[in-house]
C-alpha cells in the first residue's frame, strides 16, 4: 500500500486532496500546510506544492523534503527549464495540479516504483552527469553499496533504517536509469571515485 504524504500551502485544497486519495485506495499518512521543510520518514512519496517552500528557494526546499521520500510535485503551468530545476533538486517528478484523479493516482504509483512522471514531457537536459545529480546521502549509499555491502549492512554503518536505505538505493537506480541489484552495483563501482568528488 502507497504511503502518501501531502505538503500543501491552501489548507481546503490539501483536506479534499487527503480525502480523494484515500478513496483511491493510497494511505494519507500526513498533510501539512505550514512550512516544513522535513517530509515524514513514513511516507513513499510526498504530494508537495513548491508554493511551501516560502522564504527559501524552491529548489532548496525540494532538495530538503526530497531526503526523506520521493517528490512529485503539484505544479502550474512551467517550462522545461523548470522542470529540469526541480529534477536537479531531487524531484521524481511534476503534474498540473488541475489534472483528474486517475492522472494523479498513476503519477503517484509511478513515482512510489521509482519512476518519473514529467508534466508536458521531460526536464530539460541536465548538463550534470547521474553522480553529480545524487544527494551527498545517497553518494553515501552508493559508495557503500560499491564496497559489497548489502542494504542492512549499509542501514547498520550509516546508523539508518533498512527502509531508509532501500528508498536512497531506489531513488539512485532512478536517477541513474538502472533497471536492477546487478546494474546499480556494477554502476557504483565504476563510478565510486567521481561519487567521492562529488561529495567532496
């Protein structure tokens, strides 16, 4: 079952959110209308309006609620340009927030498998290659998965949940396009020293 977590600035617009998509089947694990930039731990993707990000950039606030859960935005009209901000922020993806209920819940089950869902396409090109797109956390994650470690091993050095482990590591196979266990780990072992850089 979806965990969902709802981040949205118009208390009444997030409660009858809260409601559609319980009804669809998804557990609504939180709604938040004041400024928080600290997603819930429990929570397979945050719903989240970049309006929230108030006094910061959107871009930081999207980096900041994207370490604890996937983030698929509700968005206005944008343009790629955009979009590819909101990417390199660690978004897994944008939808109109007038689209209808069945676009949303799809959006929604794509992103909690680790896919992305883009409004009017894709983000425009990333001059950034996939290691330098990963949060300093999940360069963590990688460069431990590199080593051999499995994810309860890396949940035990890092002093982090298996769960918390398991969504960095499907957060990196995203963000890198890897399909499986084997990729991601022949993946990481070529790219161990620039996930160093990166981090550095």
């Amino acid at each position: 079952m979806i965990k969902v977590e709802i981040v949205n600035s118009v208390p009444i617009y997030a409660r009858g959110l809260s409601s559609v998509l319980a009804a669809e089947g998804l557990v609504v694990t939180a709604v938040k209308t004041a400024h928080d930039s600290h997603g819930s731990p429990r929570a397979d993707v945050l719903l989240v309006d970049p309006a929230m990000a108030k006094d910061m950039a959107v871009e930081e606030f999207v980096t900041a609620v994207s370490r604890s859960a996937s983030v698929l935005l509700l968005v206005d009209d944008v343009d790629s340009e955009t979009l590819a901000t909101y990417a390199q922020a660690g978004a897994q993806g944008a939808v109109d927030r007038h689209s209808n209920v069945d676009k949303l819940v799809a959006a929604i089950h794509t992103v909690a498998r680790g896919g992305q869902v883009w409004e009017d396409g894709e983000p425009a090109a990333q001059p950034q290659n996939a290691v330098q797109r990963l949060s300093p956390r999940e360069n963590e994650v990688l460069r431990q998965v590199a080593s051999g470690l499995t994810h309860a091993q890396v949940a035990t050095r890092l002093g982090i949940s298996r769960h918390t482990v398991d969504t960095y590591v499907k957060r990196i196979r995203s963000k890198m396009d890897l399909g499986n266990k084997a990729e991601l780990t022949r993946a990481a072992m070529a790219v161990v020293p620039a996930a160093r850089q990166a981090s550095a």
